[in-house]
C-alpha cells in the first residue's frame, strides 16, 4: 500500500498535504488521523484547562534520569547560554543585547578604562566586557575589562582612594 500525497484530517475535515500530519507508526499511511494544527489545539486547550497537570506531568519528566538528562544537555547548548546572559541583562541592568552590542560598538569592542579588550576567560571561553554601574545611583557607566572593574570595585569606587593610588604611583616613578 503507497502513501497517498493528501489526506482528511479527522477533526477539521480538510484535505490536506500528507506533511501536515504528525508521523504516527500504528495508523494508517504511518501518520496521525487528525493535522498537527488541530492537534496543536486540542493540546493548547487541555494544558489551559489543566495548569496543575500539565505541571505535575512536566515536574514528573524533569524529575525522571531522561527528563535530567534532556536538562542538561540543554544547558550546554549556546542558545541556553545566551538567554541566560539576555534575561540576566535585562533584569540586573534593565538592557537589551542591542543595547550593550550598542555600547560595546561605541567603546570599539574594548574598555573604558585601559582601552584593551578583555583577556580573561572562565569555563565557557573570553568573557564579556563587564558593565560598569554606580552601587549608589544603579546608573550604567560602561563597559570594563575583568581586570579593571575589580580594581574599582576594590577602591570602592572612591574617586579620593583612585586619586591618592595615583599620587603614589607618580611618586614612585620619580625616584
């Protein structure tokens, strides 16, 4: 028996291509009785009717070694990765990633501070040039390489320590 090229959906009644239809091995021509668009909906329906089901179903997959190892793999995956970073941005900071391409384009890929792009790396590769916020006023400066916001960061972002830090360091150069 050949597959045919069309077929009827059995819940909308229409004729449609033979890939409209999920592949299903136990029916006839190896794929499902009703379109994915109507199976689409009746799944939309039942998940909206049943929101403790559809959590507890979901919890028991997660829970399961195959749900954990379909997490995992997933959390290794660059598109994880990246929405991890842009829903971060957007909560800390209140930025898009257009933003921050923005500012990274206007600071030429480097920081505001030493004018060298990043050099440190962690576990995933180079990191991101770090933003630069006021602690006080939560205003964004810049962007600054790992080295140099730490260095902030550990002058406690005083503008008389910085200034007292340079004054040392002229001083010693004199000699």
């Amino acid at each position: 028996m050949s597959t045919p090229s069309r077929k009827i959906c059995s819940k909308c009644r229409v004729n449609k291509p033979i890939d409209g239809f999920y592949k299903h091995v136990g029916h006839k021509y190896g794929v499902s009785s009703a379109c994915k668009n109507c199976i689409r909906k009746q799944h939309r329906a039942f998940y909206q009717e049943n929101p403790k089901k559809r959590t507890a179903t979901n919890k028991k997959y997660m829970d399961s070694p195959k749900g954990r190892a379909t997490r995992d793999r997933y959390r290794q995956t660059s598109g994880y990765k990246f929405n991890r970073w842009k829903y971060w941005l957007r909560d800390e900071y209140g930025l898009t990633v257009e933003q921050y391409g923005r500012m990274l384009k206007t600071q030429n890929s480097c920081c505001a501070i030493c004018n060298k792009p990043e050099t440190a790396s962690n576990q995933y590769g180079l990191m991101r040039l770090a933003i630069d916020h006021g602690h006080t006023t939560g205003k964004i400066r810049g962007l600054l390489c790992q080295r140099c916001n730490q260095a902030l960061g550990l002058m406690n972002e005083d503008a008389w320590v910085l200034e007292k830090a340079i004054e040392y360091l002229s001083r010693a150069y004199q000699k």
